[in-house]
C-alpha cells in the first residue's frame, strides 16, 4: 500500500509538472522574416499594390499594402492563411506556408 502511494504521488507529481511546463512556455513559432517577405512582395505583388513608401503607383485599386497594414483588425497571421488560398482577382502565385507568413511580416512593418 505505501508503495502504491508513492507511485501515485511521484505520478502526479510529475503530470503536474509536465501540465504547468506546457501551458507556462508561450509559443513563439518560428522567426518571421520580414526582408524575406519585401522582396517577395517586389516580386508577386508590386503591379497590383503599393508595396512601399518608394512605389508612387499600382495598376489597380488594391489595397495599399500600408493601409493593410493600419486597419484596427489586422492580424498577421490571418493574412498569412488568407495568402495560402487567395481571392480570385489574385493570381495563383503557390506561395509556401514560410512565404506568406514572411510576407504578412513584411506588411506588419507598414504600420
């Protein structure tokens, strides 16, 4: 009996530990890299967005990509996953799940 309460004790012992080291660690992801992310943007999106302060004009009425950047729900993460699976004005430009994220990085920075 002794030893089934120790083995229950050293179980929960470190169930709790386990638990609080799980949820105490926040996730950071990985480095987002916003440099990345400018020159895929001068690559892929420049003819279609104002991309930066250096762009004078783009050939459509899309968004520039400050004002993107400045509304009170802009969420990086969110433009990463809306990247992934564009809207049909967009071109399919197969970006990796890297590459988007490095570009909402970049987008991010226009704030």
């Amino acid at each position: 009996m002794p030893r089934q309460l120790l083995w229950i004790g050293y179980c929960t012992l470190v169930s709790s530990l386990l638990a609080t080291a799980c949820f105490a660690i926040p996730d950071q992801g990985p480095t987002r890299d916003a440099d990345h992310g400018r020159t895929l943007v001068k690559r892929w999106c420049i003819s279609c967005h104002l991309v930066g302060t250096d762009q004078k004009q783009a050939t459509t009425d899309a968004p520039p990509f400050a004002t993107i950047a400045k509304k009170p729900d802009f969420n990086a993460a969110k433009l990463a996953f809306f990247l992934l699976y564009p809207h049909p004005k967009m071109p399919d430009m197969r970006l990796s799940r890297d590459e988007t994220s490095d570009i909402a990085a970049y987008i991010a920075t226009l704030k």
